[in-house]
DNA sequence: GTCTATATACAGATAGAC
DNA sequence: GTCTATCTGTATATAGAC
C-alpha cells in the first residue's frame, strides 16, 4: 500500500472515530461537520476527500457495524427462538441491549436521522420493522406453533422494538464505562429484567403469583 | 377589543393553525418559520410580532392544549386506576392514545425537540418520566398493595410509555380522518388490542391459555 | 493528502415603510 | 399590525496553495 494511501485510511478512520464520539456526546443533529474534523484534529476541507455528507459518513458507520461486530447478530440464532421462554426472551432482549449498547453512537444517528425526515416520510416506522424482522420471524414461528399471541406479529415486534430502543437512546450513558450502570440510575441489568419480565408476563405477573383461578382475592 | 388586537387575535390564530399543521406533515424540526407564515397567508416578519421563536411557539400550543383538552386528562380520573384489571388497563390507553392522536402535532413537535437536544441532556427522559407520571402513580398503588410487578415503577411507566409514543410517531397518520384507520395499515383498535393485551399479560399470554400450573405441555 | 481561505445557501431575526 | 427588504449568523461545500 502506498503512504498517501496509508496516510488517508489512518485519517478516515479518525475522522470515523471522532464521529462516532460526537455522535455519543452531542446527538447525531448537534453534530456540525467541522466538530467531527476538529474532534478528529484535521481540517474542515478534509472531510469531503473521503466522505460525500454525513448522512455519508453515517452510511459508512454503519457498513463497519454490519461487517465486524454482525457476528453478535447472526453467530448466536438458531432459526428460531421461543420467545414464551423466560430464559430465551431475556437472552434475546440482552443480545439486542448489548448491541445497542456497543454501537451507541451509530444508533443515535440513524434514530435521530429517520425522526428528522418528519413523521410523514414513515422513515421511523421503516427502521422499526427493519430492526424488528428477526424478532418478528420469532413470533410468526409461534402464532404457526399455535400460541396464543396479543396481536400480529409485525406489530408487537415493533411494539417491543419501540420499547427497547427509546429506551436505550433516553437510558444509555455517554461513557460506556465498563461497569454498566446507567445515566440515571438504571443498571443495564435492571433495565433488562424490568422489560423481560413486562413483555413477558405484562403486569399482571406470572399466572402463580396469585391463587390459580383466582378471579380477586379480597384482603 | 380594539379592532387592531382584534385582527392580532387572529392572526396569532392563524399562525398557531398553520404551525399545527405543518409540524403534523413535515414534522418540527423541517418546519421553518416561513412555511409557517406562508401556510397561514402571512408576511415572514408577521411571526415575530406573535413568537420570539419556533421553541416559543410550541409552548403556546403546548398550554393551549393543556388548557382546553386537558380535561381529557383530569377529568376521567379517580384517584387510581388498577392497571392489572384489563379493562383499566385498556381505558388507560386508549385514553392515552386518544390524546395523543388529538393533539398529534403538539406531540411530534414536543418529540422532535427533545431528541434534537442530544442523547446526553437527558431531555427524552425527562419527557418520558413527566408524561409517565400518572402511570408511575398507578403502579406505586399497585406495588403499596403487594401486588407483584416487574420492576420499578418509574422505569415500567417509562417503558411504557416509550411503546406508545414512539409507536403513536410512527403510525398515527398525517390526515386526522374520522375512520381512525392508520398510515401503515394497521387501526386504532388494532393497535390498542395488540398494546393492552401484550402489557397486561405479555408474550406468554393470560394463565388460562395453557392447563394451570403446567411447565409444559409437549404435544 | 491535507491545509487555509472562501464561496454558496439558507434560516433566524430585525428595520422601516405602509 | 402587517408587509417588504435586509442584515446576521452559521453550516455546507469548494478552490487553490503547500
């Protein structure tokens, strides 16, 4: 590889990197083009050598997510879980966490930038169901089982997927430090058990916290 | 009323409706001032006279709802409502939904801002838990009368309520039609069935869809 | 390939005429 | 009170020197 050649990929990547820490600090819309090159210590001009915009950039960030850390995604399913499983609906819901967790920044950008084409562009309800088809697969493989489900797949995937992933951006902390507690007060594990447990048994708990059949049991 | 505040009066009117109206279609954050004033048949300058900016606006709308459909919000409660008992929970959020389908482009606006503040000021948050509030409510009862819940309060609120309102973005169309069919094909009543059915009992569904008390049952 | 300097575009906000 | 015209600030993007 030649040295100009060299000198650029070591650039790009600082320019990636720096972006994807301003994206984690200030928000993907707050994010200036000139603060991506000033936080990556290179000049503004610079920028447009190697990325067309940052809706560019973004497309970039997120081509790197897909070709490394796309083994968390794809390495660990089997075709299908059951979802009804305590033990695999949490493990599905912690995989998901973890990687919204490890790819804050890329996150952020693409929530921030489907809401900012406006409601009327459907670019969020898009990156729902996108986000939601391995989980909603999961959840038609049930319904064809003969579970009973609380509505069309499609929708509670989205349904859940809406859940997860506003909470994430409003919960996750700027510093992924390693001991995972949250910015306000919210350990990772916390976080994931409360919604386990809600989208699996919803708040009337598990059939056996109260005497089975038991229309209401008076005090 | 003098004549001059007279025409004031509906001019600020009009730019209120306007502002309505294209936050609903291209949402707050693409919506300028002058597709404001150019919505509602005015001169650019015209809007100073009225608002010190878009931000400013928007608190207007925002107390203009609290102060005429606020009663949707206020009037119907009692103290609590037991959110286990399916059909308060439904009541509940249709309630909910129903405000927030009323006043769609109040909310995508009070949306779009607080996300456009950045992950790191917390200001999604802040809107979640404030919105929440009534639901963090419920379930404290809840929880003071030993009823087992999922998790904290304040967090299940949250979650909560980032399902409906992320899910009311996405879906709630752009035309305030009668029919309350949805843009993605899905209707209100869809929805809130899906919505209900999957907080009150979750994926596994309600006790009696399998025989009692049974682990499993293999076919 | 990278830099400095600058051109372009546009939204926010103001000033003065009517 | 409203309008037209304009000023200001700022972000994107380009041009030419090194």
């Amino acid at each position: 590889m030649g040295e100009r050649k060299e000198k650029a990929a070591q650039t790009e990547a600082a320019l990636k990197d720096a972006a994807r820490r301003q994206f984690a600090e200030r928000g993907y819309l707050n994010t200036k083009i000139t603060d991506i090159t000033a936080a990556a210590g290179r000049a503004a001009g610079t920028f447009y050598q190697h990325f067309a915009s940052k809706e560019d950039l973004l497309q970039a960030l997120l081509a790197d997510m897909h070709g490394q850390a796309g083994s968390a995604f794809d390495g660990d399913d089997r075709p299908v879980h059951d979802l009804t499983d305590p033990t695999q609906l949490r493990e599905h819901l912690a995989v998901a966490w973890g990687v919204m967790r490890d790819n804050r920044p890329v996150m952020i950008a693409l929530f921030e930038s489907a809401l900012a084409d406006g409601p009327g562009s459907g670019a969020l309800w898009n990156r729902l169901t996108a986000d939601t088809s391995m989980l909603r697969a999961h959840l038609e493989y049930l319904r064809e089982r003969g579970q009973a489900l609380p509505g069309e797949p499609a929708l509670i995937a989205a349904a859940m997927g809406a859940m997860l992933s506003m909470l994430a951006y409003a919960l996750l902390p700027v510093t992924s430090v390693s001991t995972g507690d949250s910015g306000s007060g919210y350990t990772d594990m916390q976080i994931l058990d409360t919604v386990s447990s809600l989208l699996l048994h919803g708040l009337a708990g598990p059939a056996g916290s109260e005497p089975c059949g038991a229309g209401q049991s008076v005090p």
